[in-house]
C-alpha cells in the first residue's frame, strides 16, 4: 500500500474550539433547513450496534440514511434547494451532475414543486440510479465519464437556459445536508464522534456546521475512497482541485472536483479526513449486511469501514456515529461485490 493510500490529513482531535465566524453557512441556515423541509422528508433512525460497536473498539451507532426518502440523504439538501427557488428558476428549470444520489433527490424534490429538471450522469452509472431518476420524472442524460460531466452539463444548461443546482457546492444543499447533524446530536447527546462519507463534501460540510455549532469538542473525521481523493488532495492544496482519473466502487463518493464552499468548511471544522481502499469499503459493506442487516450501497458503508480498518483516529470506547449515507445500491452489482 502506497504512502497515499495511508495517510491522514489529521489535525487533531478536539481542536476546534468554537465555530470561526464569516462562515458562508451558520447552524440557523441548517435550522432553517430542517423547519423547510421537515414536512416532505422523515427523521431516519440512528441504530446502536453492539457487534459492529465491538469489532471497531466504540460505543458506535448507525445513522441510516439509507432509509431516507430516495435511499439517501441527498433529499435533504436538494429539496431545501428547491424551495427556495427563484419564481423565474423555477420558470426555466434545473439542471445538475450526479453519479446518481443527488441526481434522485433533486428529481423527487423537482417533481414536488413541479419543476423541469435535466440530471446528467456519467454512462456507466447504476441502472436503478438511472431508472429511479427518470421515475421521479426528471431527465437523464449522459456523459462518457464523471471527468466529463461537467462540460456537458454546463453546454447544456447554458443552451436551454437551466438554473444549475450544485451537487454538494451551493449554500442551500450544506445546509439541508447539516440537518442529519441536527437529528444525531437530539437522539444521542452524548455522541463524541460522527465519521461520514465524503465526496464533494456537502454532508461533511452540513454535519459538522451542525455539530460543531452545538458541541465544538466533537471530533468529526471524513472519509473517501484511494480512487476518488477529492477533498484529501484540495485540503493539501489549500485549495479546490480537480481529478484527473476516478476509479473507485464507491461511485456515490466520485466526486470529480472540489468546491470552494465546502473547502471553506471542512477546513476550518472537520478534524480529519482519512482515505480508504475499495477492499476496505467492501468489508464494510459485508458486515453491515451481515450484521446490522441493513442494506447500503459501497459509499454508504465506508463511515463503519474506516472505524473496521482503525483509520478514523476513534479511541476504544468512545461513543460515535458512523453515518450510512446511502442504501442505491444495483443487486447484479452487489451480487459481485459479496
């Protein structure tokens, strides 16, 4: 295993002292968010795990976002976006990239409201992301490779003239994302550490804007796949970058670039972001099968695969939440995968 397989970018635990002011998004933007939209979307249950609790040496719960409306907790933010679309955004309609979560929750939260919306994804994504999309009624288009999304995207939206929702970099999704920090510090005050899944970065962003707000001494720790190192790599750079090459089963956490927003957060309030091989992602998966039984696609199961590797820097005992982001997962492709 390579050095950059390994390393962290840990800055240590409990270093946040209190959230920095001028932040772009603030713990009333996340409460406002939950008061939007709690009429649409359900609070997901957090699970204790005493077997997974003991194979990863914590006091550990799972916040099950695969069970969230559109089997993720992309609904949150794409329908606090949504709602608060401009009369004349909402004339011309919305467009997006997606590998397929958000491409879903932005769908079901269009058609709520009913808005156009164009969701563009690479063309080897999960056929039941593609099928789900298109039964929320949206539109899928496609694009070779995540690296190309972008400009195909962005030709097309300035053609028709779409309102383009950031997938994880506008004010609105941090915000609606954070509101899963908000449910897990009610249901378990006593938490001591949150480890999420990480991809561009917008529920890192919300959750911690959440957390940190209320209990600055919780230590939250991202994680990402080798494959897909985005926010790894824009924190090393001081600055948001771009992949060149994506090659991760985690597609939910393909992100192929950074945002500005989200540097901006996790770099001011997560503790550390830690990367993790596709073998490790999958034997997470397995044993949150297995064990909790509860069924969550790779990019949903890589929070309780960093604790399983013992790479999240979680000391024995603490009590900590590991988030299941997403539950999308195609059965062909699960069959290979176990």
């Amino acid at each position: 295993m390579t050095q950059s397989q390994t390393a962290s970018l840990d800055r240590g635990a409990g270093r946040v002292e209190a959230v920095p002011s001028g932040l772009p998004v603030t713990l009333a933007d996340v409460e406002a968010a939950r008061r939007r939209i709690a009429d649409y979307l359900p609070r997901t249950p957090l699970f204790r795990s005493a077997t997974l609790g003991r194979l990863t040496g914590t006091d550990l719960a799972l916040k099950a976002e695969n069970l969230q409306r559109t089997g993720s907790f992309k609904a949150r933010g794409a329908l606090n976006a949504v709602l608060q679309l401009t009369p004349e955004q909402r004339e011309r309609g919305i467009v997006t990239l997606s590998a397929g979560n958000h491409g879903q929750g932005l769908a079901y939260a269009a058609g709520l409201v009913g808005v156009r919306c164009v969701v563009f994804m690479p063309e080897h994504a999960t056929p039941t992301k593609v099928a789900a999309i298109q039964g929320y009624g949206a539109e899928a288009r496609f694009a070779p490779t995540m690296e190309a999304l972008y400009a195909a995207m962005d030709t097309h939206r300035a053609e028709q003239g779409l309102h383009f929702v950031h997938p994880f970099g506008d004010p609105a999704i941090v915000a609606g994302q954070g509101t899963v920090g908000l449910e897990i510090l009610e249901d378990w005050p006593e938490t001591e550490a949150i480890v999420v899944c990480v991809g561009g970065g917008g529920l890192l962003s919300g959750v911690a804007l959440a957390v940190k707000g209320q209990r600055p001494e919780v230590r939250i720790v991202g994680v990402e796949p080798v494959g897909a190192p985005t926010v790894s790599r824009s924190l090393a750079a001081g600055k948001p970058i771009t992949l060149d090459r994506i090659d991760s089963i985690a597609d939910g956490l393909n992100a192929p670039f950074g945002a500005p927003l989200t540097q901006t957060i996790i770099a001011a309030l997560v503790d550390d972001v830690v990367l993790l091989t596709d073998e490790e992602i999958v034997a997470g998966l397995r044993l949150i099968l297995e064990r909790a039984k509860l069924l969550v696609e790779p990019a949903g199961a890589a929070a309780v695969a960093a604790l399983l590797a013992g790479k999240a820097g979680i000391p024995a005992g603490t009590r900590t939440v590991a988030t299941l982001s997403g539950g999308n997962v195609d059965l062909a492709r699960l069959k290979t995968l176990l």
